[in-house]
C-alpha cells in the first residue's frame, strides 16, 4: 500500500525546512509492512498479528503526505489543490484501476456466477475509492457472516487513506488562511488536533462497534496525522541525542515485532491495541539512522532486497490479496497450494504492473497545463472500471443463468417478518405487535433468533389452517436461553440482546400463551461471553453456559405454566455449498448427517412432564446419511445455517400437528439422539 509518494523520498533542500534525500530504510520499513500483510493473508504462521503493516502504512502515508503539503506551503503560500489531487490519482489509480478490472475478469471466467453481484458492487466502492464503508456494512450484516471474501476487500485501506488525501489539504487551506504567518505551526496544531480527536473517538467508538472502528476514516485518521506530526517535525530530530534515537529505534522495533507476534485478528482491534504498531512506526522513523543502537536495524532496512520490495509495497499490497483469495476459492482445500502457487504469482504480478504500468506513469511530468487532463483522465478510468463492471452483470458467467438466478433468490427469501419488522434487528429492545393466524383464537407464540424466525412462515400457514393466532418473538443472534451474548461482528457484549430477552420473558410470564415454540441456533460456540475471559468463552465454558441459561430459562416458563415445544436446530451446511450448487450437481451438494447435525445440545429436561416436548425436523431435512442443499428441485437453504422461507413453508404440516396435539391435550415425544 502506500502509494502517496512513490519511493521514500525527503523533499525541498531549503534550510530549516524539508531535506531532500532518498530514504532507503524508510523504503524497507515499507517492505517489512507489506511483507508481514502478505503473510498474514497466506496464512504463514508466526505472523498473526500481520494485519497491523496497513497502520504502519497509514504512518508512513501521513508522514510523507503532510511534508508534501509543508513543501507546498513553503515554496507557494498556498496549496494548489487541484495539483496535488492529480499527483495522486497518477500515482494511485493506474494500478489500482488495473487490479479492479483484472478481478472483474477473473470472476467472471473463474467464479461460480451467484458471486458476480456482489463482486462488480464492491468494484464500484473500490474504483470510487469508499470501500471501507462499503464493506464496514457488510461485515456487520448477520446473514453475511459466512460469504466468501470479495478479492477487493484490501481497498478499505485505500479508501481511508484517498479520504484524508481529499479532505487533509482542504482542512489545511482553511487553517493557514486564518494563521497564514506560521504555516508550520498551523498545520501541526491541526494534525495535532485530528489525532486527539480521533484518537479519542475511536477508544469509544470500538466499544459497541468494532468494525466502524476498524473501517470508517474517522477512526483511522489518527495514525496518519501521527504520521504527520512527525514528518513536520523530523528535520528537528537532530536535537535529540542520538544514543536516544538510537533506543527508540530498538523500542520500535520491538513494538513493531511484538505487534507482529502477538496481536490477532480474535482481539477487539484497533483501539488501544493499535499504539503499538503506530507509536513503534513513529520510533523507528525518528531513530532509524541514529548509531550505535540502531545501525543494525537500518542496515538491514537498507539492503536491496528490501528496498526494492518497499518501491513495489504498493503493487504487491493491490496484487496478492486477489491472488488468496482466487486460489482459496478454486482449491480450497490446499492451503499449502496457496503458498507455494501464490506468493511466487503476486510477485510476479506486482512487478509486471509495477514496471508495465505503476513506474512508467509515475514518471511522467504533470505540468500546470495537463493537471485538468490528469483529473479528467482518472475520472474517465473510474467511469471505464464501474462500466465494465455493469456490462459484466449481463454476461453468463460460469453457470447456468437459470440455477444463478435460483440461488439469488434462495439467498434472498428471508420472509415477510424480515420486512414487516417482526424480526428484531440487532439494536431492537422493543418489539412490535405481531399477530398473525385467526386473532383472538388460542396463542402460540414463537420466541428465539433467527433460527426462530425462519420458522415463521410455515408456522403461520399452520396457525391461519388450525385457527391459531401466533405471536412472532424473534431477534438476530439473540437464543431464548438466559446466557450473555458475544456478539462477533461488532466484538462487543451483546446488551441489547439480554434487555430484549428479559421484556419477552417477563410479557410471557404477565400473559401466558396456550403454546410456546422455542428454537434457536446450536452452534453458538464464540458467542457465549465469558466475564472473566472478558471475551468468547472457550468450547467447554460455552456449553456449561448455554446449559444452566437454558435450564434457567425453561425452569422459569414451566412454573409459569407455559406449555413449551423446542424446536431441535435444522442441519448446517457446508460454507461452499452455493458453489456446488452453482455447478449444476445438486444431487452431490450433501453434507452427512453428523455434521450437518452437531452442534450444542438442550440439556436433557424432565421430559415426562406435559410441559415441555420437542419437535425434531431432520428427517424432513436429511436422509439417513446426508442433509441435502436442495430437495426435489428446490434450494432449501439461503445460508449455511438458515432456510429459505420459500422452502420452510412446505413444513408447515409438521407445525399443524403440534398445534392439533395441543388442542387434543397431547404434544409430541422423544428426542432424537443423533
């Protein structure tokens, strides 16, 4: 990444102001940031905490984009704006572009075509430069949890950094011009300023959303203006002693490698966490060329390997990430094929588009007369990208356009309680009055999560044909057993669930139904939080606590005289299952019955009582060996773990029998001990 500047150049030989003078160890700090990203994403074991080169690289990019813009104020007395956005869009979008419409290509010849839409709209976000907000969305949406990764997800880190190229030198403007005698001090009060704040918002921020956090400019902007303080103030080092710089060389790069060794994706990052990496960048700069300490280090920085790898960080960052994840789709079972096949290919690219395209570009003179040509010409490339990506979607792609637009639509059927708001999303406490069936006859009430909720159109068809009224009580990721809940997608503690759970458990008991059905997911396991751990509870800890909240639960609805019928939890399939439905071989889309069926148990409950029985769907949903992704022609799934509401509605004969049996004074039996 880091394509603000393309080699680690010190700018402008005025005295007192900018050095100018190649910096080849700030070259191989670049190299050490997209070397560690890179093994990250490979899976190379002994880096899991290789995701944090991208905040060396925002360091760096901060560094050397405010010494621009100082270079700038310096010999002008003012920005040229339009100037230095065509700088960077010669120097950032050619490869960029190139890299967009490559995986464009590659889908369409490559990927089952179910993925297409979804891929051509992350290349709009990633050629208009908002990809961070596009995909902090999605990483949030519960039932897009298991989607494969897009090839474009690396653009986040692009997309913060071309958001703080727009709006730094316009805040810059608007600064000098109100303190235009000490354009150095007003810039590094205002980089000063935007680091606090930042700073400050994202410690808060990450606490009930970690991938804002994570994603949105706002939260980032911090460590480039971190960067950018020390890039203003780096000529000055030279009043620091050097035996000084010198230890904070070597206590950068023990943070910098700490952060390397230790840190990992499980963790709530960035937030505090990311000082480490920051502060250690900031460290190693200062002191990188001061000796004794640090000779070592900058040598090493400094040999050819790593130069030139650091002058093409930013082809390779562009180029391996597609490169993962096309290998991981196309065989994903050969995790060292994607090793030994896919770090020798990324290079290989990188340097082709590097030497092809990145290098001979950069060198190209932009003069005042061609800068609106330059814009102009990065629009038109932008424009050619989204447009290529558009006429894509009418291509066939791989499969047939038949089974593409199956699956759509499979993924698509979540029900009518998704759009009528009987489905509480995760921030919902309250809960809307959904009645359905014959209003006013005997009650049943769903209660659960999603896994309840899908439940609901066959539930409801069952309750409209028994003269029933049901009450539809579900919310995302929230079970009825009276456990706290992790929730992953944010990394924070699930409160809301737990507030939502004790209203419907108290209404429950203030107003008994005739019937309650339970259901609820069986693999919660890395959703129990656990308050010692102060995160995910382990596998052994999780089921003890989904045990006695179970139990806990139950226990307080039976005294309250509820007749309950747990539903068990249908069949998980295989994450890939789409891409062999995609194939066209559905009678090979199968996972066995022991998989598909494992999971957390209820606690075996006092199961003579006439308060409480189980309705067991497998054998509805699987033969005697495997479960099946689709049945008689039809997708029975729209995830790995949910049916499409298109398909649960053909069950709904097995909910008219549990209502009849309750009307009759008798429920089902037995529980399946699969």
């Amino acid at each position: 990444m880091n394509g603000g500047a393309s080699t680690a150049t010190i700018q402008h030989p005025a005295e007192g102001g900018l050095s100018h003078r190649r910096r080849s160890d700030l070259q191989g700090l670049r190299a050490v940031a997209v070397l560690a990203v890179i093994a990250f994403h490979f899976g190379i074991a002994g880096v899991p905490g290789g995701f944090v080169g991208v905040d060396i690289f925002f360091v760096l990019s901060g560094f050397f984009i405010c010494r621009l813009l100082m270079r700038d104020l310096e010999e002008h007395g003012r920005l040229n704006l339009l100037t230095f956005w065509a700088n960077r869009a010669k120097r950032l979008l050619p490869n960029a572009l190139l890299v967009i419409l490559a995986v464009q290509i590659a889908a369409v010849l490559l990927l089952p075509s179910y993925r297409l839409n979804a891929l051509f709209s992350d290349g709009y976000s990633a050629a208009a430069f908002f990809a961070n907000f596009h995909f902090a969305a999605r990483s949030i949406d519960y039932f897009h949890l298991d989607d494969p990764p897009s090839p474009l997800l690396h653009y986040w880190s692009l997309s913060v950094e071309e958001q703080f190229y727009l709006a730094l030198p316009l805040l810059v403007t608007a600064v000098v011009w109100w303190r235009p005698r000490n354009p150095r001090a007003a810039m590094l009060g205002l980089l000063a300023l935007i680091a606090v704040v930042s700073l400050a918002a994202a410690l808060i921020v990450i606490e009930y959303s970690q991938p804002r956090a994570f994603f949105h400019p706002q939260y980032r902007a911090w460590q480039l203006a971190v960067g950018g303080v020390t890039g203003l103030l780096f000529e000055r080092r030279a009043a620091i002693p050097e035996n000084l710089r010198a230890a904070c060389a070597l206590l950068g790069t023990i943070a910098v490698a700490i952060s390397f060794a230790f840190l990992s994706e499980d963790m709530s990052y960035p937030g505090v966490w990311a000082l480490a990496p920051t502060l250690g960048t900031v460290a190693l700069i200062a002191g990188v060329d001061a000796r004794p300490f640090a000779a070592t280090i900058g040598r090493l920085l400094t040999l050819p390997p790593m130069v030139r790898i650091g002058d093409m960080s930013y082809s390779l960052y562009l180029w391996h990430w597609p490169v993962a994840v096309f290998l991981a789709a196309l065989y994903p079972a050969s995790e060292s094929l994607k090793i030994l096949v896919g770090l020798p290919l990324t290079f290989l690219l990188a340097w082709a588009a590097y030497v092809g395209v990145e290098r001979p570009i950069h060198r190209l003179e932009l003069r005042r007369a061609n800068v609106l040509r330059t814009l102009a010409a990065g629009l038109a490339g932008i424009a050619l990208v989204v447009g290529v990506g558009f006429g894509a979607k009418a291509l066939p792609g791989r499969s047939n356009p038949a089974i593409t637009a199956q699956i759509a639509e499979a993924t698509a059927d979540l029900g009518p309680n998704y759009r009528n708001g009987c489905h509480g999303d995760y921030k919902d406490i309250e809960h809307p009055d959904c009645r359905f069936g014959r209003l006013g006859g005997p009650r049943v009430v769903l209660f659960g999560d999603s896994h309840a909720a899908q439940w609901f159109t066959p539930l409801v068809k069952a309750a409209e044909t028994a003269g029933w009224q049901i009450d539809a009580w579900s919310k995302t990721g929230c079970p009825s057993a009276a456990v706290t809940i992790w929730y992953p997608p944010k990394r924070v503690v699930y409160e809301e669930c737990t507030a939502w759970r004790e209203k419907r458990l108290g209404e429950l008991i203030a107003n008994p139904p005739d019937l309650l059905i339970l259901a609820h997911s069986s693999r919660y396991y890395g959703w129990i939080y656990d308050a010692r751990q102060k995160g995910a509870a382990d596998r052994k800890t999780a089921e003890k606590l989904w045990h006695d909240g179970f139990v806990a639960t139950t226990n307080r609805l039976v005294k309250a005289g509820i007749p309950i019928v747990e539903l068990r939890d249908t069949p998980q399939m295989y994450t890939s299952y789409k891409d062999c439905l995609s194939g066209g071989r559905w009678a090979s889309c199968v996972r066995a019955r022991g998989e598909a069926l494992a999971g957390m148990s209820s606690p075996v409950l006092d199961e003579t009582t006439e308060r409480y029985s189980i309705l067991d769907l497998s054998d509805a949903l699987c033969t005697r060996d495997n479960c099946p992704a689709a049945i008689d022609g039809k997708i029975v799934y729209r995830d790995s773990e949910h049916l499409a509401a298109g398909y649960a509605v053909l069950l709904h004969e097995h909910f008219a029998s549990v209502l009849k049996a309750r009307a009759t004074g008798s429920l089902p039996e037995g529980r399946d001990k699969n």
